[in-house]
C-alpha cells in the first residue's frame, strides 16, 4: 500500500503507516502496533524474492481479461537495469533485473535479479521455470535468442517470436540473406505476407511493413531451432524533425502464418518499454533508488511492478502517475486499487 502511494524504501514505508496507522487497524490485525521502518527493512532484506513472487500467483491467475481480445496471452520477457544500485565498496555493479510482463494484461509475472546483463542468458530459462507459459507466445530481444530458451519455451508447450541481431551469428545471418534475396524479386518465388501500419506520436512518424514468410528448409542450423515454422522482418521507415532513417529486425519465430498476428506481437514486445520500463523510471523512480542492499533492492523492485500492475487494472481516466497520486491522497481510492472492501 506504501509503495504504490509513494514510498520508496523502508523510511518511507514505515513513515506512510505512521500516518495512517488508525485506517491501517481498522483492517489488519497489528496486536503490536505498526512495525518500525528498521523492522520493515530488515523483512525486506530477509525475504526471499521468490517466495515473494509466489504469494501473488492466485491473484494473478484471477485478474478478469476482456473476452472480445484474441492471443491474450502474449509475455514479454526483457531486462532493465537499476542505474543507481551499484556498490563500490563491494565491488558490485548495478543490479540488472530480468521481467515477465503480461502485454495484453499488463501485469508483471515475474522477474529474477543478477549482478550483470551478460548473465540475462541464464536468468531467462530460470524465469521462465516460474511462470506457466502453456498456450502463451513468449517474445525476447536478441539477447535472449538462444537454442536453449526456444527449447525451454517448446517444451513448456508455449510459442516464440525472437529478435535476431548480429550476435546470434550463422542463423541471423542466414535469414537477413534470404529475406533480402527474396526482397529483390520482390518475393515473386515465395510465399509471403504482408503488412503495413503508420504509427505517430511525439513528433515523430513510423511507416512500419512487416513480411512474414514460411522457414525455408535449407536455411542453415534450421534443425537446431525447436518448433521453427516462420521468419519474419519489420522495416521500419521513420520520420523526425524532418529526417527519414531506415531500420530493420529480423525474426524466427514458432508460431504458424498469419502477418497480422506476428506484427502484433513484434509491436507488443516494443510496447515493454512505454508499459513497464517507462513507467518504473518515470512514475516509481526506480533508475533514483540508491538501495544497496541486494535482496532489499530486488523485493521493492518487485513491489513496484506488482504496484503498477494493480494500477493498470482501474478503469478510469486517470494516468498511471495521477492514480500513484490519487492513491496517496485518498484512501479509500487505495482500497479500491487493491480490492479492499470498505470497513
């Protein structure tokens, strides 16, 4: 309730239900008063980050979804880094975190810290170990586009849409030449869609044509992939200040064809940083937080993105930093945030 009213660490926590200690009682049994802030720290910094995840499953699973949407279950996995959480003293680097984030529900999943991006690689099989993926497209950077996860991912009998880039090699390679072969006939010998959307916002305009095209059977270590059915590509034609620039991303993918739907998921995945990484930057100050403690900076991490999930949920005109505000001001608006029933 702190967290999503404005407090940041155990002080301000502490501090909040100092102030609303009376309102506090009227609903949680507190035999000892409200715990001081040193208390509420030291729980933070014992408190294992998984166990925490798990106490928010059975609401998770029971967040009602719009019945009129299609592919609902699309889960973006993506890292994000805590910029002011390093210790020197320590020896320790920033803390990188690596999330789950529901796309169409706009909840957090869940998520597992490391000291360095480069371990991003081993944290995604392991977060995805905690999460059901069954029947859910799971869409990855390029850091993640690894033999490993697609595996995981097929076997979790989910499906994939990963990002290609330079790093993965042979296989990235392989697609950019023969979609850009396909590309100079103009794709005459074979079976393609497309797609084309103008995105504007911010001054800026994005023309965006999505191909998607059947995996070519010889294309290199294509048995290497597990459920490799389709790649793709999105170009994107982008307009600022009067500047064109032109970029394009590859993908391989498991899911079967159907233009529209893998353009959704490519838009969904880039959707991550305007829905959760903006937000947590933006609204929760997460990028300030100056937490040293590792365990303490991961579980209010995790407190923040279980915060804004349930923000997300109201239905209201509000933005996501004005319900943060209304929250701290008005508590029976709080209760309504988290489903408390008035006393």
């Amino acid at each position: 309730m702190a967290v999503i009213a404005g407090a940041d660490g155990p002080l301000a926590i502490g501090t909040w239900a100092e102030n609303n200690e009376e309102w506090l009682k009227e609903r949680l049994e507190l035999p000892n008063g409200i715990p001081s802030h040193d208390t509420i720290g030291r729980l933070l910094a014992a408190l294992s980050p998984a166990a925490f995840q798990s106490c928010f499953e059975s609401w998770i699973a029971s967040v009602t979804i719009a019945e009129d949407v299609e592919d609902l279950n699309q889960i973006a996995i993506d890292g994000k880094v805590l910029r002011r959480s390093h210790d020197r003293r320590k020896g320790l680097g920033p803390l990188w975190l690596v999330s789950a984030w529901s796309v169409d529900r706009g909840i957090s999943l869940g998520q597992l810290a490391t000291d360095e991006k480069s371990n991003e690689i081993t944290a995604i099989p392991e977060l995805l170990a905690n999460i059901e993926i069954k029947d859910a497209v799971i869409t990855i950077d390029a850091a993640g586009c690894q033999r490993k996860i697609a595996k995981t991912i097929v076997d979790g009998k989910g499906d994939y849409v990963l990002s290609l880039k330079g790093n993965q090699g042979t296989i990235h390679c392989a697609v950019a030449t023969y979609v850009e072969e396909q590309m100079e006939n103009d794709f005459a010998s074979v079976k393609v869609q497309r797609f084309t959307e103008t995105l504007k916002g911010h001054g800026r305009k994005d023309e965006i044509t999505y191909y998607q095209m059947p995996v070519p059977m010889d294309l290199a270590n294509r048995e290497k992939w597990a459920g490799l059915k389709t790649i793709g590509v999105a170009v994107r034609y982008s307009k600022s200040g009067g500047t064109w620039s032109t970029e394009a991303r590859y993908y391989i993918t498991s899911i079967a064809m159907g233009v529209k739907r893998f353009a959704r998921f490519v838009r969904g995945h880039w959707a991550i940083e305007s829905t959760l990484h903006w937000c947590l930057d933006m609204t929760f100050r997460e990028d300030e937080s100056r937490v040293r403690d590792r365990t303490t900076a991961n579980n209010l991490a995790w407190l923040k993105r279980f915060g804004l999930s349930l923000l997300k949920q109201q239905d209201d005109k509000h933005s996501i930093a004005m319900r943060r505000r209304v929250a701290g001001w008005n508590l029976d608006y709080l209760a309504q945030v988290l489903g408390i029933p008035r006393a």
